[in-house]
C-alpha cells in the first residue's frame, strides 16, 4: 500500500512522542495498545487514519529504529509500506529499507486487549470515578520542567477527606516542592490517600488539553486507582491508562 509522506511523518512523530514510555513496538490490525517498560500504563490508540489497510507491525527497542525510519519523513512521493509476519519494507522512488519482525516471544511490551486489560483493572467504572476534568497542557508543562529540574519520579494526587485533591511533585529528596493544582473538588468522600503516578506519562508532550477521569475503589480489600487520560498526539486520539496502588 502507499501512504503519503505527511501520514508517515505523523506516524513517526507519535512514535517519538510516546516511545520513552516502552521498549518494544506491538500493534495489530492498526489498532495501538501498548504496555509501558514499568507495566503501570496502557497507552491506546488507532492508525486507520495513517495506514489504509490493516498492518500489524514489531520492533525490539523501537527507539533504535526510529531515527532510520525518519529517513522516509523527506520524500518527494508517496511511501511504499507493506507489512506482513516476517518483514516490514518501506521505499520511496529512490530508496527501500526491508527490517524483519521479531518473533512475539521476543517482545517485552507486547499489545494487550481490551479484554484483557479489563480482567487486570478490577474497577467499577460507574461507581468508583471521583474526577472527571480537563487539564491545560501547561500543567504537564510545569511537570516536566519541574521533573527536569530535581529529578522527580513521581506526580502525587493527594486526595482530603473534605472531597478535595491536591496534585504535587517532590524533589527526590522532598526539600523542593511543587502544587501543581490545589482544593480540586472530587465527587465523593474519600479517606486520606495518597496516590503516586510514574512521572514519565505527564513529561508526555500533548497537542491539545487532556480530558481526565479518575477513579479509586470503594472496596475496603481493593486500594486500586486508575488515572486515565484522553487527549490527541500528532492529531492521533490517544488514552493512557494508568494504575496504581492508593496510600492511606
């Protein structure tokens, strides 16, 4: 099939957008469902409007490839992309790169359903949210330049017994700190807690403001959270699905 250099370099750009967040590539019949390196994250999204016809595609350590991949992002006509189990080609007029497509076994990351995300999230999704938002891009901004700042690891959401949330970074040795937003009101009464996110999700660079559900069981022998993001990269509509365990 051919794509045209402008759907390739989206492609491409999404991939460098969020491929700090997993080693291996594995996506099927254009649908993207990724587990993150840490496996708190599934990140979620669909390439029907990239690739017109059904692709699965592999990669070990995609992070490798990407910069020989960027090599077709400058051509003059359509890209040649074909995919099946063993190869991956793609050519333009003057040039064509073939790569093999690793063996599953070999896959670290690999592509996770929805049915099977859903037996790993153990979450009534009716009764369990307790935020339902939109976060500016300049929140994950302020993050990110915090993170690099003091080396932070984590975004903590701190949720009050009075229905209100705060949302914070520390330094790693907690002497610097940043409230990143303050007395947010959630829709239930919750105990103390304290829930940590892995930060490298909110150093992820959005191009358009994030839609935010939260969610934190009810059940007293179930202290799971899920964070969940909807937002666009590259003009790609992409969920991050992010668990955790609740402190309190």
């Amino acid at each position: 099939m051919k794509i045209s250099v402008n759907d390739y370099g989206t492609f491409l750009d999404f991939l460098k957008s969020t491929s700090h967040l997993y080693g291996d590539l594995d996506f099927r019949n254009n649908e993207f469902s990724q587990v993150s390196d840490d496996r708190s994250t599934v990140i979620q999204a669909n390439f029907d409007k990239i690739f017109p016809e059904k692709i699965s595609m592999r990669l070990v350590m995609v992070k490798t490839y990407i910069a020989l991949l960027d090599l077709f992002t400058k051509s003059y006509t359509d890209i040649e992309f074909q995919v099946n189990e063993n190869k991956i080609y793609i050519g333009d007029e003057f040039s064509n790169l073939l790569l093999s497509q690793p063996l599953l076994e070999y896959i670290n990351n690999s592509f996770i359903s929805e049915d099977e995300l859903n037996k790993k999230i153990k979450l009534d999704i009716n009764n369990d949210l307790i935020l339902s938002t939109e976060l500016s891009t300049m929140i994950f901004s302020r993050i990110s330049k915090f993170s690099e700042t003091f080396q932070s690891t984590s975004v903590i959401f701190e949720i009050h017994d009075d229905n209100k949330m705060d949302v914070k970074c520390n330094s790693e040795d907690k002497h610097n700190k940043m409230v990143l937003l303050k007395d947010i009101q959630i829709n239930k009464s919750m105990p103390n807690q304290q829930l940590y996110f892995p930060i490298e999700i909110f150093q992820t660079k959005f191009d358009k403001d994030v839609s935010l559900n939260l969610y934190v069981s009810n059940d007293n022998n179930n202290n799971l959270a899920l964070l969940e993001f909807n937002t666009e990269i590259k003009s790609i509509q992409t969920t991050f699905k992010v668990k955790t365990i609740a402190i309190k």
